[in-house]
C-alpha cells in the first residue's frame, strides 16, 4: 500500500512539472524569429542593394506558401530550404505575418 501511496505521489508531483515544461521556454516573437533573416533579407524585411528577395509587404498567404515550399523541398534554393526546416509551420506562419506587415519600400 505505501508504493502505491508514493506512485501516487510522485504522479501528483510530477505532471505539474511535465506540463510546464511543454510550454517552456516561452513562445518567441516575431522579431526574434526574424532577427535570423535579416542578414539577407534587412532588418524588416527590406534587402539592402536588392541581391535578395524584398519580404516586406508581400501577402502572408505568399509569403507562407514560399516558406513551407522550402520547408519541403519543393522551391529550388541554395539555401533557404535548410534554413525554413529549422522552423515549425506554426513558426514559418508567424514569420509571414510579421512580415507581410512591414511596410514596403517606395
């Protein structure tokens, strides 16, 4: 009867911290997921002397699309496809978003 007592309680300890931990560390920011694209594609999504792609105010649907296509191999890339799979869809979302709401260059 006592180890089912301590089974007991080491499972009414336990699923407290298995829950945290689920949702740790803490979501990040779209700026923070960003930060990783700036090197080639600006700060905010706008590519200094056009080499790449302008992501800044492209549509979310788009912009989602193109991400999950590299995820998956199907957009041809040197190296963006390597980079989109270190990312889960839910992150590739947020990156569209924040994105798509960048303002445009002139």
């Amino acid at each position: 009867m006592r180890s089912t007592t301590l089974a007991g309680l080491a499972l009414a300890t336990l699923a407290p911290l298995a829950a945290a931990q689920a949702t740790f560390p803490p979501a990040d920011t779209a700026r923070d997921l960003a930060a990783s694209c700036a090197i080639c594609h600006g700060t905010s999504g706008v590519s200094a002397g056009g080499g790449m792609p302008q992501l800044a105010g492209q549509s979310k649907e788009t912009l989602a699309r193109h991400l999950k296509d590299f995820k998956e191999g199907k957009r041809p890339a040197t190296i963006m496809h390597q980079i989109a799979k270190g990312f889960s869809d839910e992150q590739l979302e947020v990156l569209a978003g924040y994105f798509a709401a960048q303002k445009a260059p002139r």
